[in-house]
C-alpha cells in the first residue's frame, strides 16, 4: 500500500512541472568595485593593531629577566624587539609575528606573541598593563599557550 502511495506521488510531481517557454536573458559579469584597497598600504593591518590607539610598542626593546614555568624559574636575558606594529624580533633572528591590541571591556592590552620560542616556540598571549610601555616594565605576566590554554608562563620584563 504504501509503495503503491509514493508511486502516485511521484507521478502527480512528474506530470504537474511544466517546461519553460519563454526567452531567456545573459546576465552580465559582475564589476570588481574593491579597487578602494589598493591603496591600503599596511598589508592589512589596522593602525594600532587593530585599536583606536597608537602600537606604543613599536620602536621599544624588552629583556626578558625571568620565566617561571610550572616548577621552573629561568634567567634568560633574550630581547625582544618590537619593529613594526605586527613583527618583533628576538634576539637578531627573523621577524616573527605579534599583535597588540586594547581588551574590549577591560583596561588592560592583550599582548600575543607567535612562534615564541623562549617559551617554546607556540603562540602565547597575556594581559598587560595599559600603562607598562610608558613605565618600562612588564612584571609577573600571565601568557598561556594559544593551542593548549592549561600551559601557562609567568614572564617579567624590562624595557631597554
């Protein structure tokens, strides 16, 4: 019975569709109206990461003077240079990535830093205060890990 209900029903559909007659039209290609961005020199990029502010890292040296990790306290003295609003490097190395923005709702900054090996080479970000580039230090900073938020390093840092 119910085979024989699906059938009628797939033949009323069959026979109800009715072929369209009329002329059809080409649509024209659309326009590319996004020539605005070949002027956008910052490689895509907002002015001051990505905030109202100005990056006032960018032109700033850091030394890390200590990193505790789990049970672990290290001494490293690596510097960080800071050269554009989104590329540090360490210690004469290649450029690596950063970004540096103001936290919605908070006064604080976030501060993550890609492939930072001092703290073995993953992503790491923390929150800073909004007042330690002008004061010079960076202490007892939380960054946990991007891809494994349970990993988390304490840093302190000097401005040099």
């Amino acid at each position: 019975m119910k085979s024989l209900i699906i059938c009628l029903a797939i033949l009323a559909l069959a026979t109800s569709c009715k072929k369209y007659e009329g002329p059809y039209q080409q649509v024209p290609e659309p326009v590319d109206t996004t020539s605005w961005q070949d002027g956008y020199t910052d490689g895509g990029v907002l002015p001051g990461g990505g905030t109202q502010t100005q990056n006032t890292l960018v032109g700033t040296k850091w030394v890390i003077i200590k990193i505790v990790s789990a049970f672990s306290t290290v001494y490293p003295s690596d510097t960080i240079n800071f050269v554009t609003s989104n590329a540090y490097i360490l210690n004469q190395n290649a450029q690596r990535p950063y970004s540096y923005s103001q936290i919605t709702g908070s006064t604080n900054k976030s501060l993550t830093l890609y492939y930072f090996y001092p703290f073995g080479g993953s992503h790491y970000s923390g929150q800073i205060s909004p007042y330690a580039v002008e004061d010079g230090e960076m202490n007892n900073i939380e960054f946990t890990d991007l891809q494994n938020n349970t990993s988390t390093i304490r840093v302190w840092l000097k401005k040099i």
